[in-house]
C-alpha cells in the first residue's frame, strides 16, 4: 500500500498555498516561480562538476537540472536543491573542494515550475484540507488503482482521482470502493473516478499470472505475502482442498508445485476466472493438477472432500499431507464443524496428517486468544497440542486483525469418534 499524504520537503519545493479547498483540477494553478542556487558549468569541466555536485541537484519530475546556457554553447547551468543548499559550506568538504579548485562560485536563479513537476503526493498535500488524516491509500491491481476514501475525502474524489491517473505509471483506471464486503461474494461495489471503465485486469504474484474482473470477484493484494506462506508449505506429494478458492491464489500455486488441488469458490464469477487461471498457467504440465467447483462450501465439504478424502486416508497412494485451506475470514470458522465426523471408521488407521488452515476476524486485544477461541468453539473441541501456528495476517482495521489459525485435524473426530461437549465461550470478535 502506498500512503498518498507523504510529507513534502518543505514549503519552498510545494505547489502554491493558493491549490488549497480545489475540488475540480486546474493544472495551471500550480505553476509557480522559487529561486534556485545554482553553478556555471564549462562544458569542458562537466564531467567532474557533476560528479561533485550530484547529491544536491534539483530533482522534481519531468525535470532536468543541468540547463543549456543562454547564448553561450560552452557552459551549462546546474541547479541545485534550495532545501539542501544555500551556500559552499553546505556542500560535503570534498564536493566542496572540488568546486573550488574548478573556479566556480555559487550563484542564485528563478525557475517556474509547474503540475507537471509536482509529484502526486505534493499536490494532494497542498489541496486536501490541512490537517485531516488523508485516505487510507491505494492499492494498484493491474492497470487498476483502487482507492479507500474516508468520508471527509469524497468531495475531493475526482480531483484525486485524475491527479494519481496522471501520476501513477501504468494506470488507466481509477476506483473508489462504496461500501464494505458484506455480500454473498465477497466482492465490493466500486465507482469508477477516471480513466478507462474496464475493470477486467491482470496481475502477477507468486510466479503467476491471475487475470480477473475486479467489479465481480475478490482480489487482495496486500495478502500476496500470507498466500506465498501457505503455499511455501506444500509439498509434490500434498493434497489440499480450498474450500473458499477465489481465482486461485493458493490453488494455482500449490498445484505448479506438484500438489492435486480441488479448488472451489460460489461466485460464478471466480469460478469462471479460477478455471481460466488454471489453463494459462498451464497447471497440469508442472505435474500437479487443480479440480474447479462451483459450490457452497459447506455442501463442498459434505460431497467432494469427503469422498475424496476418504479414497485419499484409506489408499496406500504416496500421500504426505492433506491441506485444508479455509479463507473467509467473516465465516470461513463456522464451516468447521462440517468437518466433524465426515469420513467414514475405515479411514482412522490412516497415518496421513489433515491440517486445517482457517482465516478469521478478530479484535485488536488480545487477537490471537480471541482467534482461538472462536475456532474451538466452532470446531467443537480444543486444539491443545493440535495447534500448529497462530499467525496475525494484518490489520483490516483500527481494531481488527485478519488472524490464521493452523492446525492439525484429529483422526479420531474426523471420523466421528471421541466425541466431547462443544465450547461454548464465545469470544468477542466484531
């Protein structure tokens, strides 16, 4: 994620105080004229003047330092930075020196600069109301830049819009999301504040290239870090079943490692854009394979893991774990008692590790303990010695945390027995 607010230098290098309020972009109202310290250079003692004075040249966009001299082809005109100099003895002793020994003095000269030379974060800075807090960033999905704007933000939203679809390379479309993930896909109303109206993308993560449409399915960037931790455990020989699969981030991925993967997802949409990523990442040559659903999750579980995971725990196949990958923070845990009794007695012989790997939500005290208690209580049983790791993902809120919750499913209630009274403590997580 990328802060839009970063502080500026100073108030010399910002646009004018006169920007501040402007709701509708006017480019020309940030042109301004500073007053630059700057050397004479000859052309002939370029190449050593530059070397010198390379750590206080000017630098703003679509800028050069190092100017023709006018009427004069035998000397060049070299700006420097008016934050970091404003005489020789800011210089370091050697740049200094060096200056000296080529006869140079410093002077002073006035330069406009203008929209063009302001990068995004100065002049969102010198516009937005001072003070305020800002948004809470952006981040880019393709050529996509999707914003979060706080609410005191919206009347500024197209101007921040057209400001960062100048400034961001790459970008041709700006959004704005309009509400929360509270629908049965996970996906979220968004509003298009520039650019081109098409939200159908791609982006590359974990040697992979995911193609979707931002509008209709679910895409995180910022969790490219906790799908590679997942994935970095998978084996050749693994099974994993991916209960709530998206397009793919972990299916594809553990299935270019060898693993045979049964992936589902409700959407349609991801369904439609998971078999796709399956095909272009030509999966299947990499060994491993990846079975696409289109299923509730919970008759996912009850149908196709348990016939599957029956054939796997009773085969003699070489099968060296089975991964149960359950990523819908908001409910994926009351999924989990699906899980309880779904195979059959003939599989408790069975030497193969199930490890169940469950997103939830959970506030900002104590967030692992609240974590855990929430899948005992809808596992039905403690995890004691079971639990592998507890893992905070990252902050969704002031006071929320995305938390994974990794551990090993007992034979014995996978299969129904050793049952035990359920916990009922319910843990305060929203």
């Amino acid at each position: 994620m990328k802060n839009l607010l970063k502080m500026a230098c100073s108030s010399i290098l910002t646009p004018p105080a006169a920007v501040r309020g402007m709701k509708v972009l006017e480019k020309a109202a940030f042109a301004k004229k500073i007053c630059v310290p700057c050397f004479t250079i000859k052309t002939s003692t370029m190449d050593l003047a530059r070397k010198a004075l390379k750590p206080y040249l000017l630098k703003l966009e679509k800028f050069q330092p190092v100017l023709d001299y006018p009427g004069d082809p035998t000397q060049k005109k070299v700006l420097l930075n008016p934050e970091t100099v404003n005489s020789l003895e800011d210089l370091k002793e050697n740049d200094r020196n060096k200056i000296k020994e080529l006869g140079h003095k410093l002077e002073s000269t006035e330069i406009e600069v203008g929209f063009d030379n302001w990068r995004s974060d100065q002049i969102l800075r010198a516009v937005l109301p001072e003070g305020e807090e800002g948004s809470k960033g952006y981040t880019i999905i393709g050529h996509i830049l999707h914003l979060n704007l706080r609410e005191h933000l919206i009347p500024f939203k197209g101007l921040i819009a057209k400001v960062l679809l100048e400034k961001t390379k790459n970008i041709r479309t700006v959004v704005n999301k309009v509400d929360n993930i509270e629908n049965t896909y996970r996906n979220f109303q968004m509003e298009v504040l520039a650019g081109d109206n098409d939200l159908v993308t791609s982006v590359k993560e974990n040697n992979c290239q995911f193609h979707l449409d931002f509008g209709l399915v679910y895409w995180n960037s910022r969790l490219s870090t906790e799908h590679s931790r997942i994935t970095d455990k998978i084996k050749t020989t693994d099974v994993i079943y991916d209960i709530f699969a998206g397009i793919g981030p972990f299916a594809i991925p553990a299935a270019l490692k060898g693993a045979r993967v049964m992936a589902n997802d409700l959407n349609p949409e991801s369904f439609k854009w998971l078999e796709h990523n399956v095909k272009v990442n030509k999966a299947e040559r990499r060994g491993g394979s990846v079975r696409c659903f289109n299923k509730d999750g919970r008759e996912f579980i009850l149908s196709d893991v348990k016939d599957d995971l029956e054939q796997v725990l009773k085969s003699d196949a070489p099968v060296s774990k089975v991964h149960i990958v359950m990523n819908l923070p908001a409910i994926a845990s009351t999924f989990l008692d699906a899980l309880r009794g779904l195979v059959n007695n003939s599989c408790a012989e069975s030497n193969i590790p199930v490890i169940v790997h469950v997103y939830c939500f959970a506030r900002d005290f104590e967030p692992e303990k609240l974590a855990l208690e929430l899948i005992e209580k809808d596992a039905g049983f403690k995890l004691g010695g079971n639990l592998i790791e507890l893992k905070i993902v990252r902050k969704v809120a002031p006071s929320k945390h995305m938390v994974c919750v990794s551990f090993s499913y007992p034979l014995s209630k996978l299969c129904g027995e050793g049952e035990e009274e359920p916990v009922k403590k319910k843990p305060c997580l929203e």
